[in-house]
C-alpha cells in the first residue's frame, strides 16, 4: 500500500465536521430522535423531576409492556407505489391538523422546565396541532390560551366532588376558546409511583439532602425554579401540599355514567372520555352521546398491568364501528410508533411523555424539535410503506407485536 503525506490536503478536503447549534437553537436541536431528547432531558433536570415524567406505577409493567409492543409490532410495506408526495394530515374534533398527533395533558409541566405549558401551546400551534391542557395544569386555563392565541387547544377534566367548581372550569375554558373537552375517567383513586415517593414528590419539592445536591448539579434548572413564578396547581386556589393528597382530594370514585351524561350536557363542544381500556367500555360512552374516546392506559402510570392500548385497537374499532373518532396514547415514541397506532384503528394519537422530553432537553425549542421528529419520522414511514395519506393506512399495514 503506497503512503503519500501529499494526500492529505486531499482527503481532509473531503470530511464535514458538525457545526455548533444555531443562536437560538438550543441543545435539542442535535437531536437525532426521541430517545436523544430523553437522555439530554435526563441530564438537564433534577431525578425528582425527570422520574415524575419518565416513571409509571408499582413495577411499572405496563410501562415497560407499553414500549416493547411497539418494539414488537411489525409495518407491513407494500410496493411499488407512488410516494413522491406524503401527506400526514388528518381532519378530527372538527379541526385540520398537519400531523395525527396531539400533545396529551400532563400535570406539573412546569416543574420539568420553567416554561411548562406556554412552550408546549406555542409549539402546537407552530406546528399546527392541537394541545390539551390538564387540569392539574401549571399554568391557568386563560394563560395558556394567550400563549398560542392562533392555536387549537383542548382541555383535560378530572371531575372532583366539587361540581360546581368542574362547572366552572368548563365555562372558562369554554370562554377562553378550547374546543374539546377531554374527560378522564381512568382515575378512581391514584396509584403508588414509588419513583415518587422515593424522591420526596411534594408540591412545593420536598428538599431533602439529596434532593438538594441533586439539583445544584443543573444549575439552569435551579434559577428557572427560583426566578419564576412559585409552582402549583393554576386553576386552582389552594396550591400547596402532598401531591398524592391533592391527586386524591380532585378525585371521584363515584364517578358514573350519570357523570358522564351530565358533562355531556354541560359541554356543548366535542366531547372526548379519555381512559377507555376495552370494547365494551367505547361502545357505553359512544350510547351516552361522547364524539370520541382515547384508548389509553395512562401511559402505565395508574393500573399496573393494564391492556396495551396500541393492542386493543383493533376489537374496539370492531366494536364502534369505523365512523367513530378514536384516538390512543401510551408508549409512543417515534413516527412508526404513530403510523403502528393508525394502521391499528386509531385516527389519531397523543404523546405525553415524549412532549416532556423535549420540553426539559430545551423548553420550547426542544417541544419543536421532538415534533419535527415525529414529522419527518411519519413521513419517512409512510412512504416506506407505500402510503401517500392517512386515509390509505389500514390493518394490512401492521402485525401487533406482544406487549
């Protein structure tokens, strides 16, 4: 093998190096996929922080099982199709949406990042997808709105014992333009997340020691904290205490169809019951008069052990029939994961934890980042199974794999 020094203008000539993110930018910008804002959120926020998003219930099965029937399902191409122009789009809740996702409600999001659901709501209404905002919300029902003014947002209900204060929050969130109403009813009581009580999970964070050095190892998350508006539940007065205990005192186990009717009639937008786990379930909400149900196990975070949402679509959309608008969550986490979940019956999809990846690897800019994941990555898949819109997606596009 001949050896030249000669050469070696020649061939650094052709190496690219990266460049540094642009002003602005952030960190998340050199992420690669979802998984890499995950890791950068981890290094970027306190544990007590990043496990309340990150972790699930008890053993959290259905967390784990959740993720490996993803890992499990396999995307059936076919071929020889015209794919030269893909289109995400979709039409649900009487909204036109660039991609079938949405971003799911999630509850103290501003303790991941300071921006909390201000980033989220902007970043939805860029990308042109709707964002719900939860009850236990950070920020209020009529600040959020201001924050993504173009926007479409939806709101998340936990109905407590409190009517008149369930009321009360519809009619704001009513008056302050959300268009849909997203009940859950997967709430009974709460269930143990021992991540949480591991770190000490209060509102306001419970400073141990450890909770302490833990958070002063990231400095940017530490003055967010401190130089930001004090933390707690926005759409409610009283914002201090266990977080288990004020989980537990919003909460109904009374909960009933009778509710459910009685929501119906409060609210005279679309009307979503959020938490369905099985056929007979979707096909009694959908008899009660809802527009839609999200096949959700909470993201694994309240039943352990509870049915894989992604395999359940299939007897659900058989049960409801294929004009009923159906969406799912749990365990997303890339486009194929969103393109597995149509082809399986859904119409569209939420993500939770992925949204609060990117929110705490980079605040809004990271929200922006995962979604511009999810973006190429739906495309991506789409054309490699040989569909050109979400409509040509069907059951022969997917094997579901075992959770």
């Amino acid at each position: 093998m001949k050896r030249s020094l000669t050469r070696i203008p020649a061939a650094l000539a052709q190496l690219k190096f990266k460049s540094l993110p642009k002003p602005g930018k952030g960190p998340a910008s050199g992420a690669l996929n979802l998984e890499d804002l995950r890791r950068l959120a981890k290094r970027r926020t306190p544990t007590a922080a990043f496990d309340y998003a990150d972790g699930g219930s008890y053993a959290e099965e259905a967390l784990e099982r959740n993720y490996r029937a993803y890992r499990n399902t396999e995307l059936l191409p076919g071929i020889l199709r015209d794919v030269s122009a893909v289109d995400p789009s979709v039409t649900v809740a009487g909204g036109r949406f660039s991609l079938p996702v949405g971003i799911a409600p999630t509850g103290l999001t501003r303790l991941m990042h300071a921006a909390g659901e201000r980033a989220g709501a902007a970043a939805a209404a860029r990308q042109n997808i709707p964002f719900t905002l939860s009850t236990m919300g950070t920020v209020s029902i009529e600040e959020t709105a201001a924050a993504a003014p173009g926007g479409t947002r939806w709101f998340q209900l936990y109905l407590g014992q409190d009517r008149a204060a369930s009321l009360a929050m519809m009619r704001r969130a009513r008056e302050a333009g959300y268009s849909a109403l997203l009940l859950t009813v997967d709430t009974a009581v709460t269930s143990n997340r021992f991540r949480d009580q591991r770190n000490g999970m209060t509102l306001p964070p419970t400073l141990g020691p450890s909770t302490v050095l833990d958070a002063l190892r990231r400095p940017g998350w530490c003055l967010d904290f401190l130089t930001t508006e004090p933390l707690g539940f926005a759409n409610f007065p009283d914002n201090t205490g266990n977080v288990s205990a004020q989980f537990n005192t919003m909460f109904d186990a009374s909960l009933n169809y009778t509710d459910l009717a009685w929501v119906r009639e409060a609210w005279p937008g679309t009307l979503i019951v959020k938490g369905v786990q099985g056929p007979e379930d979707a096909v009694a909400c959908f008899g009660h008069g809802v527009d839609g149900v999200v096949v959700s196990n909470h993201g694994g975070r309240q039943l352990d052990r509870a049915p894989v949402p992604v395999l359940q679509l299939p007897a659900i959309r058989a049960a409801v029939g294929p004009d009923r608008l159906i969406i799912a969550d749990s365990g997303i986490m890339s486009g194929g994961d969103v393109v597995a979940t149509l082809a399986a019956g859904a119409n569209f999809t939420l993500i939770g934890r992925a949204y609060l990846y990117g929110l705490m690897a980079g605040g809004q800019a990271g929200v922006e980042r995962a979604l511009e994941i999810l973006e190429r990555e739906i495309r991506q898949t789409m054309a490699l199974l040989g569909v050109r819109t979400l409509s040509e997606l069907g059951p022969q596009h997917v094997r579901l794999g075992e959770g």
